[in-house]
C-alpha cells in the first residue's frame, strides 16, 4: 500500500477471501452494497473500528451501521420486537436499517454504538456484500466510504479517490445500483424514520399499515450522523432552480437543458442512482456555481432531497 493507493480487489472468490482474510485481521476494506460502498471493519474489534473513524475523519459521537448476512445474524446481535420483525421479513436483504436495542452480550465495539445502547443494523442486497458476509462469517461495522462530510461513493474509483492510500482494499463490484444510502427507521418504541434513503417511506407505512412517526424536534438532527453539511461538492449548490444563472452549472431533473441531467426521463429511481456520481463529476468538471432542477418530493425523491438539502447546506 503507498499513500495514494489502496489495493483493488476483484469481486471473484479469490478476491473476496482476501478481503475477508484483511476484515479478520482488523484491516479497512471497502465493498460495494445496493446503496453506497461501505468502509468495513470486524465490527467486535475496537481497534479496526477505531481506523475507520480515523480514516474518514468521522466525529466519534456518530454511530456506525453493523451489516450482517441474514435476519437470525441480526438477532444475535439486537432485540427485535414485532413491528422490526415485520419489516425486516419484508424488506431485508435491502436498503433499510433498523435501529434496535443491543443485546448485553452482543459483544459489538463501543465505539461502533457510540456508546449508545442500540444498534444500526442491515442485511444489504448485493452479491458482494454478502459474499464478504458469508466468507468473513461476522458483523461488518460500514458506513459509507467517503471522508466525513463529502459525497457518498457510488464506485471503486470514487472510494479510492477519496480515501485512497488510508485503507487496505476496495472490492471493486461496479456501481451501486440504488444510489442513495438506506432508510433508517428506529423501531424502539413507535417506528420513526430517522433518514430517508433507498426504500420509501410510502413502502414502509404500506407495509406497517400505518404512517411512521417523525422525529419530534425538526432542527435536532434525527439520527446521530445527520449533520446539517453533508455530501457536500466543492461547488456552492442552489436547490429548486428552474433554471441556471451566469455561472452556474445546471443540475438538470426531467426535459430540461442541463449540462448534466440525473433523469431526463424524469424518472426518480435512476435520478437516485445517478445522484452521488453526478455530484462527484460535478467536483471533476470544476463547477463552483450550482444549480440543481427541482425534484418531486415523493418515494425516492425525498431520500434525494434530503441529501440536495444537506449538499446546499452553509458550511
Ligand atoms: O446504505 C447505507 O446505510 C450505507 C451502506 C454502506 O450500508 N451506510 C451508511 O452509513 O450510510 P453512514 O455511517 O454513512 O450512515 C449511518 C447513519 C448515521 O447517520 C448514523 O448516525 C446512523 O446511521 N446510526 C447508526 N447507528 C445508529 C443508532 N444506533 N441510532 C441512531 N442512528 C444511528
Ligand atoms: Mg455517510
């Protein structure tokens, strides 16, 4: 490993046993999930759990998401009621992660609950992800692979652009086909959606049969992580443009003139799994001035402008 390079690994078995023989050792890979790549860590191990959060230069109060394989490996490590039990059965492997009380004898480093006592939990929906579960055999503490407060990796190459040098490998399984981090939902007492994300807030309630509650206190941030400036580009970005001023590069969403477009289509799924490469392109072209088409503010189009907001947020 030099300073700029961390290794690439191949999604194949001999590249997954590599990595799961770096996650055993207490090294940093990162392996692609439906959402995001995620920078993983045996979650049990305070030391490798420590790296993470030095790698991204992450704030230590923010708790990290524990991946496991499979629902019964949830188990061992949360206390789930019904509603959690529910949503799990329906939407697991998947973009959702709950948040649960921990067992006592979870056994989960500290530093990965911040102290807390409950548990992030998901089973992701990719081949890799749960390739490296399978293999690795325990709890992979991952959030997502980018230095804390920039934009969210959606590829190898924006993982190693980012952090590069500071982490053993990156499994490089293409791009992630969701785009958007998961929706969190803390199912310790009535379920409340922390954070919007891959699966929509109308397929949950639909699942539950009643609407989720939301956080009480709007200007408190809903899950620990949720600072205000976040998945930022380099750029100054302005929300809600129908249109692009001098200077500014235009964000486009549907039948509009943009010079990049997240869907000209208008379609929200593929706006979602554009968004975090556009915005990473966006730094690439230089762009310093903003501006971003209007989003419909329904399914994913509110996990999208949940992270636009927190992109045009002061910094
Ligand atoms: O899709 C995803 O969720 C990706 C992939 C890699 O799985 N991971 C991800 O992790 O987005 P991260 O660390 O970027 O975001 C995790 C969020 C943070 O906002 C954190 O505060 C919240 O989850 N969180 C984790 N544990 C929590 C807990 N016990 N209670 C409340 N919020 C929690
Ligand atoms: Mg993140």
């Amino acid at each position: 490993m030099t300073d700029e390079q961390s290794l690439i690994l191949p999604p194949d078995v001999a590249g997954l046993e590599k990595a799961a023989a770096l996650l055993a050792g207490g090294g940093l890979v990162s392996f692609p999930t439906e959402t995001v790549y995620g920078l993983g860590a045996d979650a049990r191990n305070d030391t490798a759990v420590a790296k993470i959060f030095a790698a991204k230069g992450r704030p230590s109060f923010n708790p990290l998401i524990v991946h496991v394989a499979d629902l019964a490996g949830a188990e061992t490590f949360c206390v789930f009621n019904d509603t959690a039990r529910a949503l799990a059965q329906a939407f697991w492997p998947g973009a959702l992660t709950l948040v649960l009380p921990l067992r006592a004898d979870a056994g989960v480093s500290q530093l990965v609950t911040a102290g807390l006592g409950t548990l992030g939990v998901r089973v992701p929906d990719h081949p890799v992800a749960l390739g490296l579960l399978a293999r690795f055999g325990g709890p992979v503490a991952a959030p997502s692979a980018n230095p804390s407060g920039r934009i969210s990796p959606t590829t190898a190459a924006h993982v190693a652009a980012g952090l590069g040098g500071r982490i053993d490998a990156v499994v490089d399984g293409g791009a992630c086909p969701v785009g958007v981090e998961s929706t969190i939902v803390n199912c310790v007492g009535e379920p409340a959606l922390l954070r919007a994300g891959g699966i929509p807030r109308e397929a949950l309630e639909a699942c539950l049969g009643r609407p989720l509650a939301r956080p009480a206190d709007p200007a408190m941030p809903t899950a620990p992580g949720q600072l205000e400036s976040h998945y930022a580009p380099r750029g100054k970005v302005r929300l809600n443009a129908p249109y692009a001023e001098e200077g500014e590069v235009l964000l486009g969403f549907g039948p509009v003139d943009a010079d990049l477009n997240l869907s000209a289509a208008g379609d929200l799924t593929e706006a979602a799994a554009r968004l975090f490469a556009c915005l990473h392109q966006l730094d690439a072209m230089g762009a310093d001035k903003i501006a971003v088409s209007p989003i419909p503010d329904h399914g994913l189009g509110q996990a999208i402008n949940d992270r636009l907001k927190r992109a045009a947020a002061p910094r």
